[in-house]
C-alpha cells in the first residue's frame, strides 16, 4: 500500500488565524474572543451534519459572529463585520509550513489542500499566502453539503483524487478532524499547536509532533517502510 498523498486541514493547520486577534480586540474588547467564535463556529458546522442542515461555511462563519456580538452585547458596524470575515481570505500561513511543504513534495508526495471552506476562498488563501506552488490540488467540501468530520466528505476526497482511502492521510491541529478521518478509514497526522491534551476518547494517529517540520519527517519516514 503506497500512501504518497498527503491532504492538509486549512485554517489553523496551514494558515494562522492569529492575525485576526487585533480585529476581534479592536471589536469586542478582547482578542480570546477570536478562539471562542471558531469554536462556536466549528460546533454550528457539526450540528448542521448531525441535523442535514445544508449550508456553508462562510455563512455559518457569519452567522456565528453575529450571535457572538448579541451574546455579549457588542453592536458590529458592517464594515467591522465585513473586515473580520473578508481577512480569512488573506490569514498568513505558520511559519513552518513553507520548509515543510517544500520537503514533502521534494520527497514525492502529492500535496493536497482539503478545507471545509469554498474552493473560490481556499484558492484565494493559498494565493494570497504564497502557497499555491506547494499544492498539486485543492478540493473543498462543498460538494457534498455537509463539513468535515462527516465521514462522507471523507469517502468523497478519495474519490475526487482516485485513491483508495486507506492510501490517504490527512494532517490537521483539530483532533477532532484526524479522529474524523481515522474513522472514515484514512490515516492522520496531529499538529499539536495549541499544547492542549489531545481528546482522550478520539482516535489517535501514528504520527503526531509540535512542528510541521517534524510532522513531515515522520510521514517520510513511516512512508519509507512500506
């Protein structure tokens, strides 16, 4: 079994949503609301999976900074709003996923990029942070109507990209993407970025580091072997 395509989660994983934090600082008075909005974010997404709510991901990301603004009291004037939800499209990537991607593709790797985001606004994030040339592919979600970690939009990335499940892993900072991805039958990859305990109750993957740099390194490694 050769598994020499490697999918990467988008926000977060690649890209570092921390440039929004002076937004939500200017905005609501403090920057930890920022992290508090895309878990409310991500938790509106998985509901919408659960209960065969069709939607995207821009409207949810909307949607859910409003309710943000009501729960705490904090009226958004629309080009405040507009600038906070028009910024994922020009987030910065981490530091360390330029060299990462670099040797991944040097060692023969397919690169893929996989987000629960539209494909028009993955593309615009990779051009807007240099990244386009580091990615065979793009592939969105939004196809299926529904957002990771629905098993299906799992089973369809392989099927858009012609490989076996099983040949795929995915890299992510989310535990609760690669443990999506564990069960739907692929492979993972855990970016800890955060430091926070990783969920005891999910599945966990074979590779799992503080750095893309070592990520990388070891799906190289583990790859060799096969």
């Amino acid at each position: 079994m050769k598994r020499d395509t490697v999918l990467f989660d988008i926000n977060e994983t690649v890209l570092d949503l921390g440039s929004l934090k002076p937004l939500f600082k200017s905005a609501f008075g403090d920057e930890g609301v920022t992290a508090t909005w895309f878990s409310t974010l991500l938790h509106a997404s998985t509901v919408c999976i659960v209960t065969g709510v069709n939607t995207n991901f821009a409207t949810l990301a909307g949607t859910m900074l409003d309710a943000m603004a009501a729960r705490v009291g904090v009226t958004l004037a629309d080009a405040v709003r507009s600038d906070i939800l028009g910024r994922f499209a020009t987030l910065p990537p981490h530091a360390d996923i330029k060299p990462a991607l670099a040797r991944l593709r040097v060692a023969g790797f397919r690169t893929v990029a996989f987000s629960n985001s539209s494909r028009e606004l993955i593309s615009a994030q990779m051009k807007n942070a240099g990244l386009a040339e580091y990615f065979d592919e793009i592939v969105s979600v939004e196809e299926t109507g529904s957002f990771k970690p629905d098993p299906a939009v799992y089973k369809f990335v392989a099927k858009r990209l012609g490989k076996p499940i099983e040949e795929l892993r995915l890299v992510a900072c989310h535990d609760w993407d690669t443990h999506g991805a564990l069960s739907a039958g692929m492979c993972a990859a855990y970016i800890d970025r955060t430091g926070a305990p990783y969920h005891p109750l999910y599945r966990r993957p074979d590779v799992y580091a503080a750095t893309m740099g070592d990520v990388v390194e070891k799906i190289i490694s583990k790859a060799s072997t096969q």
